[in-house]
C-alpha cells in the first residue's frame, strides 16, 4: 500500500483510539489506561519479534529507559487530557511536538553560539503559540486548565521522545524493539502509578475491557501503519497527512461527544496545523535524516 494511504489509515485509527481513550475515562484512570494499552503492545511486539525471529535483547537500556519514562509521561499526560477536553483540542495540543522541536533547535543554536538563528523556525515557533493561546482561552473559561496544560506538556514530552528514538535508531535498535520497551515502561509505570493511587478496578464489565483492549490494538496498528509510512514516503507528505488526526478527531467530538468548538479554537488549530508543518519543512530540509518523526505513540 501507498505511503499516504498508510499514513492516512494510520491517523484515522489514532483519532479512534482517542475516542476509545475518552469513552474508557469514565471507567478508568489514565495510570489504567496507559498500562492496559502498554500490556497490549507488549504482547503485539513479542509476538512481531518472534515472528521476524528478532532478539528483544538490548545492548542499551539506558536509552529504552529515558525514551521509556518521556513517552510513557507524555502519554500518561495525553490521555488525561483527552478524558477533560474536547477530542480535536488534546489531539492539537499533542501535535505541538513539531513546533516544541523547532524551539529546542533553536535553542541548541543559541546555546551553542550559532551566528545565525533561522528567522523562519521563529515565526513557526511563535505562529504554533499564538495557536496555543487561542485553542487555551476558551479552555480557561470551561475550568479545564489542568487538562489543558496537561496536554500542552504532554506534547514537549513527546518532541523529547521523539528526539531519543532518532537516537536509539542511530544505535542500531530496530522499531520493533523500541516500541516493546516503550510498551513495558507503560505497563511498569501505569502499574505503580495506579496501585499508589489506590485506583485498581477489581471488576471489569465487558464494555470497560473491550475499550481497552481497542485502546491497545489501535494503538499498536497505528503505529505498524505510520512504521511503515515514514519508512517507504516522503516525511514532509507524511507529515502533512499526520495532522489529518485533527480532522478526524474533530468529526469524532461532535458526532460522539456533542463537542462544542469556537471559532478561536478552530483558528487555534490551524496555527499549530501551520506551524507544525513550517517547522517539519524547515527542519528537513537543514537535517534530512534527522526530520524522521518517531511513528511511536509518544
């Protein structure tokens, strides 16, 4: 199958999943949530390195854990804003990975003494925060400022994630064996998080376990499908086709969830949508092998 195709079906299953996640926040905690889903993965992913006869072994577990803890964090953040915010409006915030990585870039430039600051990457950065202000103030008005900050850090995270992954692949890790690491750092994490909490559901209906089982299955497929995209297309194509999630998810909240959303947010959206897309293009072409989103989750 096609790269965007691949892209587009794997965008559509994210948007699912987030419906999955929301519909389960009734019943669960996010801790719960990103274990079971963790659990699923695990299981997927050693069934995949079997199959390819592929060791799980690894000759860097340092790397797994920090990769591991942001990804796992920015996960755990993602689904507890999902379970407070309109759908497309956690699905935004999250996509702002592009924009956070374009500030870390320059960051590192100015840190590092750069004598030239892209001017370009500065207007994406400022063009995706002034989308965050406009997509925050009518969050601020419905008292969901934590679910909102909460999905805005749950995006930073995911940039840092993102940026360990290009590192563990420059190792020599293959995908399979980061998303399984990745995968039980959710399970460990969910697990310790949930039982210090006290939020164990010791009787499960069936609608509760089929939802977390498609959070899992979701999850993990998406990402097989994004593997293989960011793999055989063009990053810039792929990425562009990524921020179809928004749509899907927005379609998602006011069928399912009678989601009501403004004007400014919709405004808010397309800025991030832009600047995301700004900051993809910049930084592909000043680095082309290191533009590679991580088709990870987080």
């Amino acid at each position: 199958m096609p790269a965007p195709f691949l892209m587009i079906a794997a965008s559509f299953l994210f948007a699912s999943m987030g419906v999955c996640v929301k519909l389960a926040a009734e019943f669960y905690s996010a801790s719960e949530i990103v274990m079971y889903r963790g659990l699923v993965g695990v299981l997927l992913m050693a069934l995949l390195a079997r199959q390819q006869g592929m060791s799980l072994a690894t000759r860097v577990p340092a790397m797994h854990f920090w990769r591991s803890a942001s990804g796992v964090l920015a996960l755990s953040l993602w689904f507890y804003s999902i379970g407070g915010l309109p759908l497309a409006t956690a699905m935004t915030l999250n996509y702002m990975s592009s924009v956070w990585m374009a500030l870390f870039l320059l960051g590192g430039a100015v840190m590092l003494g750069s004598a030239r600051v892209d001017g370009r990457l500065v207007a994406a950065v400022l063009l995706g925060f002034a989308g965050v202000a406009l997509i925050l103030r009518p969050t601020l008005e419905q008292q969901q400022l934590w679910h909102g900050l909460a999905g805005l850090l749950s995006g930073m995270l995911s940039a840092l994630a993102y940026l360990q992954v290009t590192t563990l692949g420059r190792a020599g890790e293959p995908e399979i064996r980061i998303v399984f690491y990745f995968s039980l750092g959710g399970v460990l994490a969910g697990a310790l998080t949930t039982s210090v909490s006290g939020a164990w559901h010791a009787h499960h209906s069936l609608w509760g376990m089929a939802l977390l089982l498609a959070v899992g299955l979701l999850a993990s497929t998406a990402q097989l499908l994004m593997t293989r995209a960011y793999g055989t297309g063009s990053t810039l194509v792929n990425a562009s086709l990524q921020y179809l999630g928004i749509v899907f998810s927005f379609i998602y909240g006011v069928a399912l969830f009678k989601d009501a959303i403004t004007w400014s947010a919709l405004l808010g959206m397309g800025l991030i949508i832009g600047a995301g897309l700004a900051a993809t293009a910049l930084r592909s072409r000043a680095t082309p092998k290191d533009s590679q989103h991580s088709v990870t989750e987080s």
